[in-house]
C-alpha cells in the first residue's frame, strides 16, 4: 500500500467536506473569522485575527462555545512529531512505521493502531486498565482483543509506561507490569491517554462561566451554562466525546438561541468504535440496566450465523440486545462486527421511538444482509429465532 497515495486520498475528501461546511455557512448568511477569540461580556467576543489585529463582535442573542479538547500528554513522553507522535500526527504519517507503541489502549489508540497494523506495523499497546476500551462491554472488546492478538500485537494490561530513551530516530520505552519492568523498541511512539477540554484562555472565567473539576464547562438540556447568554457544545461540554452528539448539540443551542422549544435526550444517543471489527452501541448495556433493579431478557445472534458475514469472510462478533421482561421494551443494543457503525442505526430510531422487541422482530428484514441479523438477535430475546437455536 503506498500510505503516501492514502493520505492524499483521506486530504482530498477532507478539503471537499470542510470546502462544503464553509459553503453553506457561508451561503446561509454567517460570516466566518479567523482568530483567537476571547469572551469579554455575556454578549461580546474580542477576536485576534490572525493579523495581529483585534475587533470586538456583539452577539446579542447568544454565544456557542464549541472548542473541543486537546490530547493528554504525559511527562517525559511529551510529543516531538517525530518519535513520539499523537493522533494528529498519526493520520498523516506518509509511510507505515516498522513498529508503533501505543500508550493508552482507549478508542483513540486502537482506531490509528489497527490502521497501521493492517498495513503492516507491529503494534505494542500499554493500557493501564485491566482491560482494552476501559468501559466498553467486555464481551464486544474480547472480539476485538482476539484480532489484535492474531494480527501479532502485544498487549501489556494493568501497565504502565515509565521510561522513554530515543537512540537513532527509534525509541526504547521501559512498561511496568505488576512491579516487573522490561524495554520494548519502537520506531513510533503514540500517546493516545484521552483528552482535556479546551476552555482555558477563553475569558469563560471572567464572563462568570462555571467549569468542572475537569475544565469541563457546565451546562443544562438546552446547552445553555449559568450564564443565560452562552452556550457550549461538543467535546468541551463534556462526556462522551462523539462528533455526532456535537453537531446535534450545536443544533440544540441554535434552535433555543431562536427561541424553539429543543433539548438534549442522549437515550437514542449510539456511539461507535471504528476498531476492526467495528463495535457500536446505543441505550444501556445489561448491566446497567441490572443496576437499575430491572429484570431483563438478552438476545444474541453471531455474525457466524449470518450469509452476509460468511460471504464477505467476517464472521466474528454478533448482536446483542437487552429488553425489559416484563414489558419487552428495548433498553439496549451492542454490535460488534463487519458495520456495526451503520447497523446501530436502525436500534437507535427504535430506542428514540420507545419501541418494544415486537417492533423489530416482526419488521421483515431482507435477505441476506447483515441487518437481518438485528432482527434474529430481537427474535432471540423473545425466543423465536429461526436461524438459530432458542434457549431451552
């Protein structure tokens, strides 16, 4: 694979999407300035364009914060852009490194890591955690795990990374283990630990805006902080980080900045991990539907089982859902599998609409495809699988 090709492919389709943003922003009568900005009243934000020169715009309906994060560093790893790289380096590397260590076994890390690894690179992942994608079902990062481990990655778990030495353009990181210490070699080193709010250095504090113990700003349903007039969005209002939550939030605080009745209900909200296979998940999982004091009923159809998956050689991971017993509501869907991301759609608008079991099950789905198979996993729960064995 000629990685360099790649990246020019991946920036043609990014200039063409961000071209189509700035398009119809623009083309719907808002104005776009480049700068530093730096609220200074309710309803006023001084910009520093990149001139140098300062200019002072009045919003007097509202302000949308939406700044995002920055990546985490940590000491003595701190990023160079050569050896030690984080995610921003890492989508535009122009060639596959021989090797890549990888602090922080979270989403971030194993997205970029399972990139390279298909195109080659030997990956080392230190997760400090007793598992990889620390809160994520353990039964959808098993599957995922199973395909690092056959592709060759070592994965050093309850780990930490302590030391770093670069010698010759390559790097020797020192991993502890349960107080046992040993030297691993990598030509990169990527620190994906999480991320931190962007909001310092905003004038939030002198506007009066309230932060959390994280920098985190704080906000209600409507997006709105303490201060009536400011609005924050996306990454920088918190948990989760999910681009699509973020552009559903920035349509929430425009339609309350307008005067129309809108409010955040993150119930349907799904989330997807782009690993390989992909995992996506929406509503709750069964354990928190445990926590709850609810009685549940699980249905679980494999990709092993599916025509789709057999035809297209992806048959590890399944579809698993949680339903209420009593009533057959739907509380929760987890997938992991080939396009999970794009079938957690369908579970998404049934969990918006409160539907029960029934509603899926009886929905004919087409054959064959992959989504037949959230259809089997609804009849499972209900115990009326066709394809597969129901429970005794």
């Amino acid at each position: 694979v000629d990685v360099a090709k790649m990246q020019e492919w991946k920036e043609g389709i990014v200039k063409k999407l961000t071209g189509g943003v700035s398009s119809l922003v623009k083309g719907n009568g808002s104005t776009i300035v480049m700068g530093t900005a730096n609220i200074t009243g309710p309803g006023s934000v001084e910009v520093t364009g990149e001139d140098g020169k300062r200019e002072t715009y009045t919003a007097s309906k509202g302000i949308i914060v939406g700044t995002g994060t920055q990546m985490i560093t940590i000491p003595g790893f701190e990023p160079d852009g050569d050896v030690v790289i984080t995610a921003r380096e890492a989508v535009s590397l122009q060639t596959a490194p021989q090797s890549m260590l990888i602090i922080g076994g979270g989403v971030i890390g194993l997205e970029l890591g399972m990139v390279y690894q298909k195109l080659g690179t030997k990956l080392t992942v230190v997760e400090l955690m007793d598992q990889l994608l620390p809160g994520t079902d353990l039964d959808l990062v098993r599957v995922v795990q199973k395909h690092l481990k056959k592709d060759g990655a070592d994965i050093h778990l309850k780990s930490k990374a302590v030391k770093l030495e670069k010698s010759g353009g390559r790097a020797n990181v020192t991993i502890e283990t349960e107080g046992k210490e040993q030297v691993v070699e990598a030509e990169k080193v990527l620190v994906a630990v999480g991320f931190k709010p962007n909001s310092a250095g905003l004038g939030l504090e002198g506007a009066g805006v309230k932060l959390d113990e994280r920098g985190h700003i704080i906000v209600d349903d409507q997006m709105r902080t303490n201060v009536p007039s400011i609005f924050a969005i996306g990454d920088v209002a918190g948990m989760p980080y999910l681009a699509h939550k973020a552009s559903k939030e920035g349509e929430i605080a425009a339609e309350v900045i307008a005067g129309h009745k809108s409010a955040r209900d993150y119930r349907g909200m799904p989330a997807a991990i782009f690993t390989d296979p992909e995992i996506a998940t929406v509503g709750m999982t069964e354990a928190q539907a445990k926590a709850e004091g609810k009685a549940v009923k699980v249905g679980k159809f494999p990709f092993a089982a599916s025509g789709r998956a057999m035809a297209v050689s992806e048959t590890d991971g399944f579809i698993k859902v949680i339903i209420d017993e009593a009533d057959h509501q739907l509380l929760g869907v987890a997938i992991v599998g080939p396009e999970a991301s794009d079938l957690i759609s369908e579970s998404a608008l049934a969990i918006e609409m409160c539907a029960f079991a029934e509603d899926v099950a009886l929905t004919v789905h087409p054959h064959p495809t992959l989504g037949e198979g959230v259809m089997e996993a609804f009849k499972h729960a209900l115990g009326e699988a066709v394809h597969i064995m129901n429970r005794s």
